[in-house]
C-alpha cells in the first residue's frame, strides 16, 4: 500500500517547441480527425455508399405517410389537390387557362414537376442541420444526405408520374415515342435539384433559419415559372415589355425543365413554345448546379456537425 502510495506520478513531457508538429504527425501514421478528403477520393467514398443513398431515400420515403390512413396513397394525392386548387384559383378564376389547350394536362404536369424541385430543395435545406445525430455519430461524406433527399422525391415523382399518365390518357393525349423524352429531362432535373440541394444543405447547416425563409422563396419561384399559366401567352400579352424580362422568365431553371416535360408528354405542345436552345439551356443549368453545388458542398465538408 506504501509502495503504491509512494509512486511518483507519471509526467508527460510537452514536445520542444521548434519540433514540426505536421511532420511528427505524418511520422507516426497520424491524421487529422474529420479531414475533408481531396475531390476524387470524396466522389469515391460517396460512389461507395450508394446503396446507403439508395436504401435511406427508400426507408424515407416509406416512413414519410406511415402515420397516415391512406399511406402511400398520398404520394399521388398531395401533388393532385395542389393541381386542383391550383386549378380553381388560376384556371378558373383568373383565366389562365383561356388559349392553352389540354389545360389540365399542362397543369398537371407543371404542379409534379415544380413539386419535384420545391421539396428537393427544402428537404436539403435541412439535410445536416436535421440530421445532426446522425452526422455526429457515422463517418460518412455529408453529401449523401442531400442526394438521398434528392433521390426520395424523384421517387415520389415516379409515383405522380403514374397518375400523370393516367391523367393524359383520359383527356384524350396518345401515348407517342415523344414520351421517351421525359427520361433524360428527369435526369437533367435531378441534377440540377441534386446540385442546388446541396447549396443548400451547406448554407442550412451554418444558418438553420434559412429553413423558415425557403417557403416564401420557393413559393415566388414558383410564380414565375409558369407553372400554372404559359409563358409564351404571357409575353405575347405584354409585348410592351422590355426583351430580357423575357428571356429571363424562359431562361429559369424551373420553367426550361417543365417546358420540357410538356414537350415530351402532351401533343399540343409544340417545340415553337420553347425557348431557343432549350435542350442546351437544360444541360447547361444542371452542370452548372450539380457540379458547382458539389464543389461548394464538399469544401465545408469538415464542418459539418461541429459546434
């Protein structure tokens, strides 16, 4: 008992000031704790991931209407009360259905794709800043959680898309190889939600009131992207206007991707309707976004989940 009491307590000496810390580090195998990896190593631990992406966007989506009486069936019936309300108050009421043909056609297909974006774009806000439990206990690129919100809408587009279809063929809308033409939008689409998602992910994880702000953003986007009127009717109406109001209001992300999908699906819409180079617009905004958004994304990788 003496001897234990005896024992003289063990001192750890501090290293000499003029020793390199980095070098002394590397030396013996030691690394910084959350480090962001260099580009292509992260693109590879996200690629390595994937079914983690796939299996969370699955098990999210699933979860999202468990509660609910009608389960799943709400998938199909949040965007299709939308397009009725939307078509009570703009059809209707405002007219502007007047001069488009297949005006329900048109509208639905703009509320399912607009949908797409808006809920991609508010699930990435609060990718990180509510997950946080889950950034802090697992290592893994950050990234995946605002494609995998990604991933689950497109899921739940594939599950509008059905009855969008449906929708088509009852209003007397053939089914034309043109309809193949909605795979690659989508694609084009989910690049572009995917890239501003994360944008927003990172922003949301350093700024978690950006997430009661988005709503009204997204709703005045919503606006002008033609999604319950035509914007070729509207410039024809207002031909005072100043030309780059115009391109503008073609140019927006939203509106090229759901002019696309119009185009694609209903054969009133004529390729005349679309803006120039619509298909080099659409490629153009999802690198744009996708690319740019995922550099932006990873350099604040080390940060996420601190403080």
């Amino acid at each position: 008992m003496s001897q234990v009491l005896d024992t003289p307590p063990r001192t750890t000496t501090a290293p000499p000031a003029d020793v390199d810390l980095a070098a002394l580090a590397a030396r013996h195998g030691l690394a910084v704790s959350g480090a962001r990896p260099s580009l292509p190593e992260y693109v590879r631990q996200l690629w390595a991931r994937r079914h983690f992406i796939s299996a969370f966007a699955t098990a999210k989506l699933t979860a999202q209407y468990s509660q609910a009486k009608l389960g799943q069936l709400w998938q199909v019936m949040n965007p299709l009360l939308n397009a009725a309300v939307y078509f009570l108050i703009f059809g209707v009421l405002l007219g502007t259905r007047d001069g488009v043909p297949d005006y329900v056609p048109f509208l639905v297909t703009g509320v399912f794709v607009w949908t797409f974006t808006q809920s991609s774009i508010l699930a990435g806000t609060r990718a990180i800043s509510g997950n946080l439990g889950l950034v802090r206990a697992l290592h893994f690129p950050r990234a995946a959680l605002p494609i995998s919100f990604c991933l689950q809408q497109l899921q739940q587009l594939l599950f509008s898309m059905a009855a969008l279809v449906v929708i088509l063929l009852a209003f007397g809308i053939p089914v034309a190889a043109s309809w193949l033409l909605a795979v690659p939008v989508l694609v084009l689409q989910f690049t572009f939600n995917a890239g501003v998602s994360l944008v927003m992910a990172r922003i949301g994880a350093n700024t978690p009131d950006i997430a009661q702000l988005m709503p009204f953003v997204l709703r005045t986007w919503m606006y002008t992207s033609g999604v319950m009127w035509s914007i070729e009717h509207l410039l024809t109406k207002h031909q005072d206007w100043p030309s780059w109001v115009g391109t503008v209001l073609q140019a927006n992300p939203p509106a090229v991707f759901i002019d696309l999908m119009r185009f694609a699906l209903i054969d009133s819409f004529r390729a005349g309707q679309l803006p120039p180079h619509v298909w080099a617009l659409a490629t153009g905004w999802a690198l744009l976004a996708g690319v740019g958004g995922f550099i932006y994304f990873w350099k604040a990788e080390e940060t996420y989940g601190r403080g």
